[in-house]
C-alpha cells in the first residue's frame, strides 16, 4: 500500500513539474526545496500563458547567465541541451552568445555549434576565440566516438574492393579462394581445382578511392555540416583515399585544404542563404578524374534554387560513368528534415534513394559505396 502511494506521488509530482503549479493544474501538490528550484527555472523558459507552458524568460545577459547555471545544476545534460536549444529557439537570445561569459556557461553540443556558426560575422572578436574552444570541444568529442570505428569500417571495404581476380602466384588469398571453388573439388582427387583465383590487394600507399562530400550548408542543415566536417577529416586521414570537402549554398566553396582541420572547416562554412544544388554538383564533377573509382556524397533537404533538370542530368550522368552516387537528407541523430519530396523522388528514379543517415550509420553506408553494394538504407 505505501509503495502504491508512493508511486502516486511520484506521479503528481511530475505532473506538477510539467504543468506548472496554479489551480488550473490539477494537482494541488506544492513544491519544495529542489522541486521548487527546478520548478522556477522550468518557469523561466516556460511561463504559463492560457494554461500551457510558453516562453516567458527574459533575455537579459544577467537573468540568461544565472539561469543557465541553474538548470546545469538541475538537470541532466542531455535535457540541459534541450532546454538551452529552445531558449535560443523560441526565445530569440541567440545574439548573447556573442558574449564570452554566455558561452562559458551553456552546455556544449552539436546544435549550440550550429548556432554559433550561423552568427557568422556578426561575432566580436572578444567572442571568437571563446566560440572556438567551444566548437573544438564539441568536435574532438565526435572525433573519439566515430573516428576508429569509422576507419575500421572503411580499411576493411577497401581492402575487399582490392582483391584481384587474376592474382600472381604470392598475391593468392587461399582462403577465399578455396571457399570460391568448392563447387569444384573432385572427390576421386581428394582436391579443389580453383577455376577462379582470389587476390589480396597488394599492400600500396596508392590512392584506391577517392570521396567527395558534398554538403548544402543551408541554414536547416547546421548539425548535418558539422558531423560532416568531422567525417570529412576522418577520411582525409585515411591514405588510400583522396577526400574534397564542398559546401554551398548559392555558392560554391571547396574546403579540401582545411580538412586537416575540422575546426577550421566549420569556420570557413557559412550557414544559411539560398541553395544551387546544380551548380555544386557541377563542380564536384568537373573535380572526378576516376569516376569509377570515385564516390559523391550529396548531404542536403533538395530545396533546389538552381535549375533542377539539369540538377538530375548531373547526377545521371555522374551514375552513367561509374559513379556512386549517394544523397543524404540529413546527416545527424535528429532524423530526416523537411525535404523536398518530389527531388528526392526524382532521384530515387535515377537509382539514388535519398534519405536521412545518422553519424552511426555513416561508416557502414561509405563502406557500401565503396564496395558498389546495396547501400544500407535504414526503414522509414
């Protein structure tokens, strides 16, 4: 019976929490100590107006500060994070991250990156170098959850996509070869005759593959260009493959000197702005000297501003010569944005599915292309 009451009013107290306290609430549970610390700074971000939670936090670099220090004391990061996004959302305070001490006291994420970096120019210098340990500190956590196993994941497609078929003698991978031609032993001979041999790749610091990202950096796809970046860098790492970072928006910018950097490629980004797909792509092909040996990584919601035949002819003609074409609505943990449905159809009818992809998935879906097998599309 207690733990039944207990139950009860664990129950009201959440409910209390999450409506918000007056009379209209329902509970008649009052707060206390945490409870009611916890409640004022719920109340700052969601003021009650007509009977729902609404903005209501003032946007005071003073009032912000404290009440940022407040739900970190308060909460769980992963709701701190949520809760920092919708006062910068909902409540237009985006400019006081322009200031130092503000960005010392949010909590770090990829969605907080994105932010900074749509403020572009408009942030001091007094504020930059702030924004950037802000932004490295972000992006070195991504590297250490994604980098190895992202090049696991790759060393081994390309080493499968380098195995030779008419191998000499000390390249023969006999292993694999015998597991080819087991069809063919012959029972009175008590052996295997290998009508087809299996190589391995000769061990060579030549470039096998080579990718080009292709990243819209429209202002819908900030989390999208900043795991991007950090892809972008693990890949220029790896010495069998030849990376090019382009972002655009109506225009076209080639990062690829930076990608030793991923810091410095999401500053020389620039978030928000128009979209010309066509144009991007059109760079990106004039930059493929081995298409059959080349993949394109199309990231963006197809909200084309460009000319869209010429967009599709692009990306038909890119498939026609042997390249793996590959477009992505998204890529980050938050799922697929609003996206153009009749391009991403369109290119479905080219052969090239478009859909969202998050970080985790990344590797698998490179490691496809490169061994030009069915692509991993996630369901749904």
């Amino acid at each position: 019976m207690s733990s039944s009451s207990g139950t009860g009013d664990e129950r009201l107290r959440r409910w209390r929490l999450v409506l918000g306290g007056a009379e209209v609430d329902g509970t008649g549970r009052a707060l206390t100590g945490t409870d009611a610390a916890m409640d004022r700074a719920l109340t700052a971000l969601y003021d009650r107006e007509g009977g729902d939670r609404s903005a209501g936090l003032g946007a005071s670099a003073p009032s912000v500060a404290r009440w940022l220090g407040d739900i970190r004391t308060y909460f769980p990061s992963s709701v701190v994070q949520v809760m920092q996004r919708d006062a910068i959302d909902r409540l237009g305070i985006a400019t006081l991250l322009l200031e130092p001490e503000m960005l010392e006291a949010v909590e770090a994420d990829v969605h907080l990156v994105g932010t900074l970096l749509s403020l572009g120019k408009a942030m001091p210098e007094t504020t930059r170098e702030t924004a950037r340990a802000v932004v490295c500190k972000v992006v070195d956590e991504l590297e250490k959850r994604l980098a190895a196993r992202t090049r696991a994941t790759l060393t081994g497609a390309l080493d499968r996509s380098a195995r030779i078929s008419r191998p000499r003698h000390r390249d023969i991978d006999w292993d694999r070869t015998i597991r080819a031609n087991l069809k063919h032993y012959l029972p009175e001979h008590r052996t295997v005759v290998p009508e087809r041999l299996v190589g391995h790749g000769r061990a060579s610091r030549a470039v096998r593959k080579e990718v080009v990202l292709c990243i819209d950096q429209s202002g819908s796809m900030a989390a999208s260009v900043v795991h991007a970046a950090v892809f972008g860098a693990v890949l220029a790492s790896m010495r069998s493959l030849a990376t090019r970072l382009v972002v655009f928006d109506t225009a076209v910018v080639d990062l690829t000197e930076q990608l030793d950097d991923p810091v410095d490629v999401l500053f020389g980004t620039r978030l928000g702005g128009g979209t010309d797909i066509n144009r991007a792509l059109a760079y990106c092909q004039s930059k493929i000297t081995r298409p059959a040996d080349t993949v394109v990584v199309l990231v963006s919601d197809l909200y084309e501003g460009g000319i869209r035949d010429e967009m599709l002819k692009r990306v038909a003609a890119m498939k026609a010569s042997g390249v793996q074409f590959v477009a992505l609505l998204a890529l980050s943990d938050e799922g697929a944005p609003a996206y153009d449905r009749d391009h991403a159809a369109a290119l479905a009818a080219l052969g090239a599915p478009a859909f969202a992809c998050t970080p985790d998935l990344f590797p698998e879906i490179m490691a496809a292309a490169l061994e030009k097998r069915p692509l991993p599309i996630p369901e749904g």
